[in-house]
C-alpha cells in the first residue's frame, strides 16, 4: 500500500524496477515474480493483437506510456508515436529502450498527467494500458478521458486495457489501484463523449486474481508455488478463450470512439 502522491509513487518504482530485464515489474504487477508478470503481458499482447495492428503512418498516442513497450510495438508497423508518462524516469527509459530498438525516429515521449494533457496535436489512435485503474478519482479519470477525446481525429479510435470486472471487487483495491466495474467506466466514458465500438477479454480464469489477496500471508515458498500453479493453469484458458468470454474477464478492452463527430 502507498499512500505517497501518484507522481512520486512511480517515480519511485520506475527509478527501483524500470531497468530490470524486460521492466515488466514496473509496469505490470508490482512486487511479483517474473514468471506472472510475463503471463500478464503475453495475455495483454494476445487481447491487444487485433487493435496493434495499424497502418504506416498513422499518429498513435501511448497513454501512460511506462517503458514504451507498447509505443515500440506500434513503431514497429510504421507509426508515428508519442508516448506520454507521470513519470520522468519512465520516460527515459522509454527513450534508451526505443533508442536500442533504433526506433528513436518514430517516437517521442513527454512527461504529463492525462487530467491535464495538452500536447497541441490530434491522433488517429490513442493506446491506453493499464492506466485508468491508477487514477483513484473519478472526475480525474472523466477529466482524462475528456482530454484523451480532445486529442482524437473525428474518426480516431481510443483502445483502452483496464482492470474492469463484470461485478464490484474491492479485495485487490489499495492505495495505487481500484478495480472499477464495466458500467463505472461506461458511465464514465457516455460522459466524456465516447462510444462503445468493440468490446474483449482478457483474462477469464480467476482463479490468479482469487488468490492474490492472500499471496503475502502465506510462506513465500508456498506463495510461489501456488501463484505458479495457478497462472499455469489460468493460460490455456487465456490464451484459447480470452477475447471471447467478455463477462468473466477481470480486465477488459475497451475500444471507443469519439460520439457524433462522423
């Protein structure tokens, strides 16, 4: 639990994990093994392939941005990306791992808070992952999601990847995350003038999630093997059945579109 300001909350987990290996425990699952944190990502990767796919040349906008995995991997098909973090650390190290993917020249990355974006240029597509669920405040996350919209062309897409269960579970909630429900972010987004376009899974299986509250109570050893047991065991399922059983994916995307501007 933290109950630090969320700029220097990450600020600080960037500065401790964002250069490790891959810097998933950055951006993923804070303080849990690498094995789990590569199954959340491989299980993003697979929800996401569809809306990754974008034409050369089109102007893609990284919400919260992290290390710019996500910013890489539309560089790669021939966008033109800017990547936007709370965190200066996270956005250096953004910048050294696109530049070591020589990718530098479709990508640029600024430091800012989604409530308050101001970038002075429109995006045919805006990624957000795992960010949302960061923003405790609801009228900060509206506010967001109000400027995420004035930054869209009129025929622009927003894809978001959130922690959005089908029914309010607060077991995982703490100081840095809150698990809205489907309808908290439809409500959310009807406001801030967004239609729903497509709907996905990603992770049906709960039995990851399920355990999670009890992961530090337990032997570390015990904890390891379990969690391990059950992301195993989760995979398949993920893998096979994720994108279609919407209802009882813990996180979903969402994919928007600006309302009535077409």
């Amino acid at each position: 639990m933290s109950s630090l300001p969320a700029e220097v909350y990450w600020e600080r987990r960037a500065r401790r994990f964002a250069g490790e290996g891959a810097g998933l425990r950055a951006v993923c699952s804070y303080g849990m093994p690498e094995f789990y944190n590569r199954a959340i990502e491989w299980s993003q990767r697979l929800a996401l392939r569809r809306w990754l796919r974008v034409e050369p040349g089109t102007r893609a906008l990284d919400l919260g941005c992290g290390i710019g995995r996500w910013s890489r991997a539309l560089a790669t098909r021939g966008a033109r990306v800017t990547g936007v973090d709370l965190s200066a650390f996270m956005v250096a190290e953004a910048e050294r791992r696109t530049a070591g993917a020589r990718l530098e020249s479709r990508c640029r990355f600024e430091v800012g808070d989604l409530a308050t974006l101001d970038l002075g240029e429109t995006y045919d597509f805006a990624l957000g992952v795992t960010v949302l669920q960061h923003i405790l405040d609801g009228e900060r996350v509206r506010t967001a999601l109000e400027r995420i919209r004035s930054h869209l062309a009129v025929d622009g897409k927003l894809v978001l990847l959130e922690a959005a269960p089908t029914r309010r579970v607060s077991r995982c909630d703490s100081d840095i995350f809150t698990a809205r429900t489907l309808e908290d972010y439809r409500a959310l987004w009807s406001v801030a003038g967004f239609d729903l376009v497509a709907l996905g899974g990603v992770d049906p299986m709960p039995l990851k999630v399920q355990f999670l509250p009890y992961y530090r109570r337990l032997p570390r050893a015990l904890s390891k093997t379990i969690l391990a047991l059950l992301t195993l065991g989760s995979l398949p399922v993920d893998a096979l059945l994720g994108r279609r059983l919407v209802a009882p994916s813990w996180h979903k995307v969402i994919v928007l579109e600006p309302r009535g501007e077409k």
